[in-house]
C-alpha cells in the first residue's frame, strides 16, 4: 500500500511560476526524499530532509517538513519547461532496524508552459 | 561516481518465458535495492541486499522472482514463467550503510512487456 500521498495529482503552470507539491503520510518517519523522474526514465533523487529537520534548500528547490502534520512540500521556484515531470515524496519509516526501504506516494505530474 | 547502471533498459518477452535483469550500484555502495513500477504508480518496494545477503522480500515477490547479489557487487533480479502482469519498470537503487538518513540513488531502469 501507498504510504504518501501527493496533492494536486496534476499541476500545470506557465514558465516563471512557482510548483508546490504537497506531500502526506501515515506513520512516522526516519526521513522523507523527494524525487524527479521524466517520462519513462528513472528517478533522479532531489533533496533529503530528516525527521529532525524542517525545511532544506537545494537551488531552486525549497522542502519543508511537519512531523506534528506528517506533511511535507516541495516548492520549485521559477520553474522551467525542463522541470517538467512527475515529482515523488517516499518516506523511509520509523521503527525497526532503518535500511533506507522508501515506500512511495503516486506522484504529481507537473506540466511547465513556455 | 558512475551512477546505478541497470541492463537491459527495454525487454519484450512472450508469456511463459524468462527474464533476468542486471544491476550495477555504485561502486561504494553495500545497499542495493529493486523496486517495480507499473504506470501511473509510485515504485514499489521488492527487495533489499546488505552486501550479498538479501534481507528483506515484499509479498509482491512471488516465487516466480529471485534476486541474487553474489559476492555483494552487481545484482541480478530474475523472473520465470513470466505473466502479462509482470509488465512494469524493475528499478535497482542503492546507498550506503550508516544511518537512516543516506540518499538513495536509481538507475535508469528495466522496461518489461510482456506479449
């Protein structure tokens, strides 16, 4: 089963605009990675954001991180038509020996206009 | 840093016949992952290695599917008698050993259709 979900399922925005994902979950975390995958490739890894921590930056990139909500964004900001793709939040859950096993959401697709 | 290499990236086979697929971690790398993908979807969870010992199966690795990690480098993920709903994307991933907090990188992934 799906442990996050992502909202909106699909997102479309004119170049220069700022994309905010969002990101729940169930049950608590040791961390949350998002990431990037084009259509048919694989997925390119974006940021890393632990348990501890409650927002990282990476370039245009901005995730935040609310234990108390179990809820996470991933804002892109101005955005290009490059950053067209489906975005993913997993969470490497809590508990037990952590081997980095993801359980991931269905993804937002952004589409970005030029 | 040479990235996850997977092979082959595109495999059409018939009903009934088997398939194996090759990961390559990064060199560095003693934990290795395999994920499916189906379209639409997230990646799912498969199977983990810590070196050559595979500790952890999901449900969804039937007895069709075997994974194997000789000598804790390349991994191979196999599947017999293959069905139609095997059709998906078999993504590897692979990280270090340390604490909960290491990035988990994929490589491109293996294209499956089943005919």
């Amino acid at each position: 089963s799906q442990q996050g979900e992502e909202d909106p399922q699909a997102l479309s925005i004119q170049e220069g605009e700022n994309a905010t994902m969002n990101c729940s979950y169930k049950t608590s975390i040791n961390n949350l990675q998002w990431y990037r995958q084009n259509s048919g490739r694989g997925l390119v890894h974006l940021i890393l954001i632990r348990s501890n921590e409650r927002e990282k930056h990476s370039g245009r990139l901005r995730v935040t991180l609310d234990t108390s909500k179990k809820s996470s964004s991933l804002l892109i900001t101005a955005s290009r038509a490059a950053d067209t793709a489906s975005y993913f939040c997993a969470t490497d859950l809590a508990g037990g020996t952590s081997y980095g096993k993801l359980t991931f959401g269905q993804g937002t697709i952004l589409t970005v206009h030029p | 840093d040479t990235g996850v290499s997977q092979d082959p990236r595109h495999k059409i086979t018939k009903r009934g016949q088997n398939v194996t697929f090759r990961c390559d971690p990064i060199s560095e790398h003693n934990r290795l992952y395999w994920y499916r993908q189906t379209l639409g979807q997230g990646p799912e969870f498969l199977t983990y290695f810590q070196n050559e010992a595979q500790l952890e199966k999901s449900r969804l690795l039937s007895d069709r599917f075997s994974a194997e990690r000789p000598k804790g480098s390349f991994s191979t993920l196999e599947i017999q008698r293959t069905e139609q709903g095997d059709s998906a994307m078999y993504l590897c991933a692979s990280s270090r050993r340390g604490y909960s907090g290491n990035t988990i990188y994929f490589g491109e992934g293996s294209w499956l259709t089943v005919v």
